[in-house]
C-alpha cells in the first residue's frame, strides 16, 4: 500500500544487504513508516541487530547502524551480553557457503527457519570474541575508509563529467561572457561560445558509446587461454568497485569466465543491471564473466570519459528499465554499446582526461590496496574463528598493514 512507505523507518531490503555485504549500514533503498511497521509482521530492530539475508539472494550479511526493519528476507538476531554482535557477523560471514548448502528452490532459493536454527557456531567467552573482533575490525575499517575515499573521488569525477559533456556549465558561461569557474583560461578557451540548432555546443554531436568504445574486443577461448585466471563476476562487482577476484586453474572455471579485460576497460553488468554491477578496470590480467559488457576505449585517453557515460544514473537506470526476463531481466551488450554520449572536440576531451584521471588513478589506488586487505581479511577470518591463529599473531600482521 502506497501509504506505507515513505517514513522515516528505515526497511532492509536484498539490494541493501547484497550491496553492502559485511558492512554496517546507515540507510536503506526503501523506507517504511509507524502504519506500514503497524500492518506489517516486521518490528523496528536496535542498533546491532546482525541481518542474513534468506531468500533469493542467500546467505548476505549486513549489521544494522541505527535501528531499522527487515523484510521477511531476513533472519535478524538481537544479541545478549554474552555474545559480540561482531563475532557473530563474522562467524555467519565464513559460514556463507555452508548456510548456502541449506537452501531450496529451483528459481529462488531460500534456507528456512529450521535449518538456522539449528546452525551452531563455536564461540569462545565474550573477552575473547571481542578480541577477535577488533582484529578483524580493524581491516574493515581501512577498508572502508578507502572505499568512502574512492566514493568522494568517484563523485568529484562524475560532477565534472556531468559539469562539461551534460549540463555544458563552460559552454553556458562563454555564452553568457563570463569565465567558466574553475576553469585555467587556456582550458575555457577550447570550449565553444555558442550552441546549434541541436541544443549542443557548436561543433559537438550526440554519439553513441560505440563511437567511443570497442565492444567486448578480446575473449579467451578453448583453444586460446591462459592456464590459470583471476576471474571478476557481477556478484562481486558493485557501484563501481571490484571487491573480489577468485582465482582458477582454467579447466576449473565457470563457464562465463571468458572476457578478457585490461586496464582501462569499463565493465557494466547485464543481468540485472538495476544492480549496479559496474567498474572501471584499474589493471591488466583479470577475466571478465560473459555478464558484463566490455567496453574497451579506441583511444586511450577516453577511458575515464567512457567509464562515466556508461555508468552515470540516468545511463544504469535507463538500462534497468530496458531489461527485459522473467527472473533474471538482462539486456544485450549492443544494448549497453548504444547508449547516447555527447562527444566533444578531441582537444576538450584531451583536457577531460587530463584532469579526471587524477581522480581515477587515485580511486584505483585505494581499491588495490582494498582488494589487499579483502584477501588478508579472508585469510584470518576462518583462521580467527576457528582458533587455529591466536589474537596476537593475527594483530601483529595487522599493523604491519593497516
């Protein structure tokens, strides 16, 4: 009912939690109010309350930040004294996989209520749960201020890709006789002063991404491949940053594992590209699932312009809405390749380039070293969890990173 949503209440839906796996969240897509709470069997949860996502997407875990509600999606626990809301976030973090063995269904797979209750996780007393916690803690912490980093770079870039090729803020001022703000003169001076009958800047047009980009350009095949690959899938590709990478000897990766990628490629997912699956490729080496468009810039210096029309809102939206399936609504990679980008003069993208990949090699940066932390956490996670490596050792490895 419309008059349900809209409030204040904050409502964890499976895109909050598959978006912001292992993390604490602050807000959610969806909001709910007093009468939806009232009309509904959900209830409004504390801080800390640990959530697994059930249903469709299983085996997800997010900590709420605030108090909040979940949809029926979710298995919510509320933690006593006796047990650190962060230990059991990631003692359900490294027993993904296994949660996921006890899921059903053919379309959509969900694990039920008798199955969680009777998973058990060996917890040692509370002193020591938090001490294993904080370790862990700590590289979630650098990873998320590096994320957060990336997030602010990525925006300032995406405000000057928005500022010249959307809005034509220095175009708009040389009409009007004044300087384009922040702007050296040398630079406004390449801009045109006046618009055609098109509504663009003098000397522009309404390209595609295909006029920039090469289309899915290098795949590996049966009879050409590498003997072992580092593999980036859609699940672990989101809103602009790759947060992991499994490796494979060839004759044991998935089937998709096919699309060669290079530094400077932008990847968008196709299957369900509402989702965000997006990211710019930072360095060569990596294989790509058949799921993403591989966009590949014809000339270098597009990479980052290319990157940003591809995955700016207005362009992910449009293509959310031209999905089309029944479980899995995707769109074709043409589809992606025949987005509209308005294309300036090569000295103005020149200039474009040499100021936005400033803030791209430092997003790349902070993501690498993100990456480095994933795999360091991942590796003392089941490690820490099981006792195998005391709280010492881990912390000192720590520091010497973190």
């Amino acid at each position: 009912m419309p008059e349900y949503w809209g409030g204040d209440v904050c409502w964890i839906g499976i895109r909050d939690a598959t978006g912001n796996h292992g993390r604490t969240i602050m807000d959610t897509a969806q909001h709910t109010n007093p009468l939806g709470i009232a009309n509904s069997a959900a209830r409004i949860l504390p801080t800390n309350t640990v959530c697994l996502s059930r249903t469709a997407s299983v085996g997800y875990v997010v900590v709420m930040g605030r108090p909040m509600a979940t949809s029926q999606d979710f298995a919510n626990w509320v933690c006593g004294p006796d047990l650190d809301y962060r230990f059991l976030k990631y003692g359900l973090l490294v027993e993904q996989n296994s949660l996921r063995r006890f899921s059903y269904g053919s379309t959509h797979q969900t694990i039920y209520y008798p199955e969680l209750k009777a998973f058990h996780i060996c917890a040692p007393d509370r002193a020591e749960q938090s001490r294993i916690a904080d370790v862990l803690q700590a590289l979630d912490d650098k990873i998320e201020l590096n994320r957060k980093t990336a997030a602010t770079l990525e925006e300032m870039a995406r405000t000057l890709y928005r500022s010249w090729f959307v809005d034509f803020d220095p175009v708009r001022a040389r009409v009007e006789g004044r300087a384009p703000a922040h702007m050296d003169a040398v630079t406004a001076a390449l801009f045109p002063d006046s618009f055609g009958e098109d509504g663009l800047p003098v000397g522009w047009y309404q390209g595609t991404l295909s006029d920039l980009a090469l289309l899915n350009p290098t795949a590996h095949s049966k009879k050409s491949h590498p003997s072992r690959i580092k593999y980036v899938d859609l699940a672990n590709t989101k809103w602009g940053c790759i947060e992991g990478i499994t490796e494979y000897d060839w004759e044991a990766a998935p089937s998709r594992a096919r699309l060669s990628l290079r530094a400077g490629d932008t990847i968008v997912g196709t299957v369900r590209p509402g989702n965000g699956s997006y990211s710019y490729v930072g360095h060569d080496g990596l294989t790509g699932s058949t799921g993403f468009a591989v966009l590949r810039p014809k000339i270098p210096g597009d990479a980052a312009l290319i990157y940003l029309a591809a995955t700016d809102p207005s362009t992910i939206e449009e293509l959310a809405n031209l999905a089309d399936g029944g479980a899995y609504p995707a769109v074709r990679p043409d589809i992606v390749a025949s987005r509209s980008v308005n294309v300036a003069s090569d000295n103005i993208r020149s200039a474009f380039a040499r100021l936005s990949s400033l803030f791209i090699r430092r997003v790349e940066a902070a993501k690498t070293e993100s990456l480095s932390l994933v795999s360091l956490r991942d590796t003392l996670l089941p490690r820490l969890m099981s006792g195998e490596l005391r709280v010492g050792a881990a912390r000192e490895l720590v520091e010497e990173v973190a």
